[in-house]
C-alpha cells in the first residue's frame, strides 16, 4: 500500500478537566497532538502506511510526545532528537455556550521551530514515500520551517509524488500579510488544497458566491489537482453542522451534512484531511470526501487531537443515510 508521510510539530495538549477555566486549574490532562501528526494518526487507522516526521527535546516531556506518537500507532522512527529547543505546548480551555473554547499556545523555541534547512535530507526521507501532506501551520513556526517546508514540497515534486497541503492558517502565530508572502510561492507544487473559505480569504484574498466558486478559483489560479473546501456552521459551542465539498477541475464532489455534538472539535479538519488523502491514494476525490467527513464527525465526539477510530467505523458511516444512535451491545 502506498506510504504517506507528514512533516511538522507534535505538542503536548494541556487541559484543565470539563469546562474550568485556565485561571481556575488545579490540575491539568495532558495529551499528545499536532496538525500533522494527528493525519498520520487518522491514515494509520485506515490502515494506511503513515510516517510522521518532527523534532523533539531529548528530555522527558519529548519522550512523553515519543509515546504518545507510538500509542497513535505510528514508528518514532522519524524523530529528531535534539539536546537544543524545549517541546511546544499549548492549553485548551472548553467553553459552553455562549463561552466559547479557548486556545493559548506556549511554542516558541521549541525543537521543530530550531530546525535548519540543512538538518533533513529530503531525498533520503522521502525515499519509499508516496505521497507528501504538510500544512500552513508549519511554515509560521520560524524562518527556517518555512524554508523547510518549501524544500519538502519541491523535493516530493522532483521525486514525483503527490503532495496535499492543508491552509491551517493560524492568526496567533502570523498576520495574514507573511502567511500570503511566504505560502503563495509554494503553492506551485502543491497537487491537492485542503482549506476553509474563511482560511483562503485571509491568505489568497479569494472569495466567491458559494464554497464551490472559491474552489474553483483556486484550481484556476493554482493548478491545483483538487481543493477540498470543509464547512462548518456553528450551532452552538456544543454542537456543530459539518460537511465539505471538492473540485477536481471537471466536477464538483459532495456529501451529507453531519449534525455532530461536540465532546471535542480539535483535530476535526486533520481527520478529514486523512480520510481525503485516503480517498486520493485510490484516485477517488469523492470517496476522499466522504471518507474524510466520516472521519471528521467522528472526531468531534473524542477527547484529545487524535482521532481513536476504526475503519470498519469509518467506512459504515460514511456510506449510511441514517446513523442508529442505540448502543451497540
């Protein structure tokens, strides 16, 4: 089966139980999650052969992160263990309606940040691989991610594998302007967009009537292969209606709408992003959407950024109109 391999940073995810407040933590729950890590997670239990590429602090908290990226089902093989750089957390505060939840990162200087473009062999890393996802995430971390990044995409393309590339843009950790600069150039070699249209606004300040003209834009633009576009309308804190939509250039994919209640939405976009990549590795955009929205709606009822699932689950919702909420005895 075809080998997929990601590239970014794996943090330690600190929470204070139920819906206290940070101010208000007398203990925190810690978990291991990442935007790409949790894609190598999600294809990993699709039975997809995944790598997840990073670096950690050679101290105790990177070898807790080392754990957790065994325990996700994926080698720690691809680690680089560094004596310079600390391990990135952030801490998340659930909120209620009308409160809504809250991130605050505590990431810079971390390992992956501390990364040269000279520290990965992309030719040797790659060899064996088929198809390369990194994100916009990675790039904002520092100048030499972002050089990384760009040599990852450019090496994937000379060696002739696919590659997908989800926006993720985060405005804590750049401005609109830089995250346009540094990720428009990179986009040339870049097969299959993931995004939000809110995300291509601020980055590509590309808009259009609905989510498919966006799309369209883009494929126009970029010569992008497909753009997944994922929807989300937010009912309240606690529930969400989710769903997405692609365009291959030819045709226009969709799906249900999912109606999910929320134990925990981070993670939601990257499990789709796994479930889409599964479909492409089959050269099926449409089975990569609703794949990746099954996977989604799942997420939103886990705990933590990974997505605990198995593809029996997966692929049963995802071809099911109706979902029988009973216990399963």
């Amino acid at each position: 089966m075809k080998r997929v391999l990601t590239f970014g940073e794996a943090m330690l995810r600190l929470s204070p139980p139920g819906s206290f407040r940070l101010e208000q933590a007398g203990r925190f729950e810690a978990n291991v999650g990442g935007a790409e890590l949790n894609v190598a997670a999600g294809l990993a239990r699709m039975g997809v052969p995944a790598g997840f590429l990073t670096a950690l602090p050679d101290n105790p908290l990177g070898r807790l992160a080392a754990a957790g990226i065994r325990r996700a089902g994926l080698s720690d093989d691809l680690v680089a263990w560094r004596k310079d750089g600390r391990m990135g957390l952030y801490f998340v505060e659930f909120g209620a309606c009308p409160r809504p939840s809250k991130v605050v990162y505590d990431r810079a200087g971390s390992a992956v940040s501390l990364l040269e473009p000279g520290d990965i062999e992309w030719k040797k890393v790659l060899k064996g691989v088929a198809h390369l996802h990194v994100t916009g995430i990675t790039p904002a971390l520092s100048p030499g991610c972002q050089k990384l990044t760009g040599q990852a995409l450019a090496a994937a393309r000379e060696a002739g594998l696919a590659t997908s590339f989800d926006l993720n843009y985060r405005a804590r950790l750049w401005s609109e302007e830089k995250a346009r600069r540094a990720l428009a150039p990179m986009m040339g070699v870049v097969d299959h967009l993931i995004t939000t249209e809110e995300d291509t606004w601020k980055v590509f300040k590309i808009k259009g009537r609905d989510y498919a003209e966006v799309a369209r834009k883009l494929v126009s633009k970029y010569g992008f292969k497909s753009v997944a576009v994922t929807l989300r309308e937010d009912v309240s804190v606690l529930r969400n209606r989710w769903t997405a939509i692609a365009w291959d250039g030819q045709a226009l994919f969709d799906d249900k709408v999912y109606d999910v209640e929320i134990v925990d939405r981070i993670g939601a976009g990257d499990a789709f992003s796994a479930g889409y990549i599964y479909g492409l590795l089959s050269g099926d955009v449409s089975l990569g959407v609703r794949i990746g929205n099954a996977m989604a709606a799942l997420k939103h009822t886990i705990p933590g950024d990974l997505l605990y699932c198995d593809a029996a689950e997966v692929l049963a919702l995802a071809g099911s109109e109706a979902v029988s909420l009973r216990i399963k005895r």
